[in-house]
C-alpha cells in the first residue's frame, strides 16, 4: 500500500505520507453508523485512502443522501444500529 521510498525513508517520511491526499478524490463514499466514533473511524480511513467520505447517522439519512446524490458509494459496517 505503501510507496517503497517511505518504508526507506523512515518515521518522518511516513507521516508526512498519511497527509490528507491532495488529489481529486476517487469515489464518494456513504458511511452510515449510529456510532460517532466508527463514522469518524472509518471516514478517515475512506479519506486517507483517497476516497470522499460522506456520513450519515442512520439507515434513513444514507438513504436521503443516495436519493439527492447519484455519485455516493454505500458501504455496509458490520454494527448494530438502532
């Protein structure tokens, strides 16, 4: 996943490289969790993988947002949402 160059090059070199991307993002990606923590958890991990991470707080706002954006890529979390 890494760039050889930053395995080389050391602790400084590889949180320099978990920097947000400066790209365009590759995908818009739905994230929905009735846990604040897991949202945040996993849109970081979505962002720093250079996607766009949308949250949603429930079945019904992700829903909403897939409705007004044709664009965003619902993924499932294994949890228990109420």
């Amino acid at each position: 996943m890494w760039p050889a160059a930053v395995y080389d090059a050391g602790p400084r070199s590889l949180l320099s490289a978990i920097r947000e991307p400066e790209t365009e993002p590759m995908a818009r990606v739905l994230i929905a969790d009735d846990e604040d923590s897991m949202r945040k958890l996993v849109a970081r991990a979505i962002t720093l993988d250079g996607h766009e991470a949308i949250a949603a707080q429930d079945g019904a706002e992700a829903l909403e947002i897939l409705v007004r954006d044709e664009n965003a890529r619902p993924i499932w979390t294994p949890s228990s949402m109420t």
